[in-house]
DNA sequence: CGGGATCCTGCACGATACTG
DNA sequence: CAGTATCGTGCAGGATCCCG
C-alpha cells in the first residue's frame, strides 16, 4: 500500500467473469423481464403478454438463466392444470435500481441517439467513394 | 385523462427502440470499451490491449457502432502512418455512471450469483428422474 | 499502426409440434 | 397452462490474410 491508492475506481478490473455475469443479466429479454416482474410477479403467459416480441423458447430459457443467477424465483401456486408463477428474488432486487436508470436512461437519450446517426448515416454516404 | 395517471412509473414502456438502443450500449463488449474510454482516450490497439479477449473485428464493428450512435469520437490524430485516437463523446459522459454502477454491482454480486449457481445445479441433477 | 475483406463456426433465436 | 423436444437459420463473432 505505499502507493497512492487514491484511484476512486469503484471497479478495480473487470474479469471475464464480470462480463459474464452482466451479459446474463442484461441479455436481450432479460433486462425488460426483470422489468416486468420487478412490477409485480407473472405468471409464464403473462410475461409473453407483458413481452409480445419474446418468443416460448427465448423466454424459457431466459428465465432459466435469470432463475439459475438468483434474480427470479420460480414458485409453483397450484398443482391442479398447474400454475407457476415468476416473482423477483432478493438478488434480483438489488438491480431493479439499475433497470430503471438504464430505461430511463435510453428513454432520455434515444433522441440523441437517433440524431447521432442520422448524421453518421448521412455522412457515410456522401463522402465516400465518387465514381 | 379520465383514467387515472397515477402511476409513478418513470418508465411509460420499453418500445423495440429502447430496447435495441440498449443492447447496442450493453452489448458484449461496449460496455467495457466504454468504460476504459470513460478513463482516457484510447488508440485502436490501446483499445485491444486493455481488452485483451476482444479480437479484432469485433472490436472494430463495437466502435463503429458506438460511434454511429455517439457515444464515442473517432479523432485521426497525425496523418504520417495513420493514428487514430478513439474517445468518449458527450452523449457518451451520460452513461458513464451507469456503466459504473452496473460495473460494481457485478463485483459486489458475483459471489452470491455464483452460489445461486451453484444452488442451482445441485438440486437440478439431484431431485431430477431417478431409474 | 489501423483497419477492410473473407471465410467459417457456433449458438441464440424463431417456428412448429407434442406432452402432462 | 406451462413448458419440453426438434428442427432450421441468421448473424454475431473468431481466425486469417492483406492493404494504405
């Protein structure tokens, strides 16, 4: 410790499996499934509802992965034509801050965004190679 | 307006747009790319050194996209054997606090992820079908 | 050094059908 | 209802070569 350790990084290094761990979280459905279920618990048809675009499979899976990370719990209410129902769990909790920063973050900025490439877009095909 | 707008949500909806932009920024390898250019510019195989798993296509179509969707600069420093100085934009400062957030959250929760994990697995092959 | 062009591969995701 | 099983596919992403 004799030198300076006066680097305010909150994130020493990111090792694989940091990247790991984020790409399972915020995978292309999952990020708006934690969102969903962070409402209020679903049951499985209801998520596709919530999600029109995710498709059984991806869903299924998604929710797998969600539920072998420890962000969902997967609780079975009936045992009659059976009924299960998806709810956030504690881990999971500790990101619904995170999600709603990064909606509202994309919320915020997706006009900029957008501008952004329109004038990326533009200047793509205009400067490039004249016959 | 007769329906009452008390929702508190600041998150109206995620439509498809908010989504792509977000897995766009979250993806594979923008985040860290992200965060390294956070800390200083960065040259292109600064940008591979510092990311040591990123090969080099991916790391070009990462930065083309980031900078289409301005979230980076791509500033060609000297002209004598081409240098080229990646660096974050200002649409780009506005993620920075996410992206440590998400970043320490990671490290914080990795540990209790990997025991869910671990959880997980145990009872998958333990309570499964018994011949 | 900073990439573009190509080829190849895996696997993420979709569609469809079937089960308890 | 809540999935599993199977098949098919696109395209992200890796490896390699090459060029200004």
């Amino acid at each position: 410790m004799t030198e300076t350790a006066r680097t305010p990084a909150p994130t020493p290094q990111v090792t694989p499996e940091h990247r790991e761990l984020l790409d399972q979280v915020l995978d292309k459905w999952s990020l708006q499934i934690l969102d969903v279920l962070c409402e209020s618990p679903r049951r499985f048809n209801e998520l596709r509802r919530a999600i029109p675009a995710v498709t059984q499979k991806s869903l299924t899976s998604a929710l797998r992965r969600l539920e072998r990370n420890g962000m969902v719990d997967r609780v079975i209410v009936s045992t009659r034509p059976v009924a299960v129902e998806y709810r956030i769990a504690a881990l999971g909790t500790t990101l619904q801050d995170l999600i709603d920063a990064l909606l509202s973050w994309s919320a915020t900025n997706l006009a900029a965004v957008n501008d952004a490439r329109e004038r990326f877009d533009d200047q793509a095909d205009s400067g490039g190679t004249p016959p």
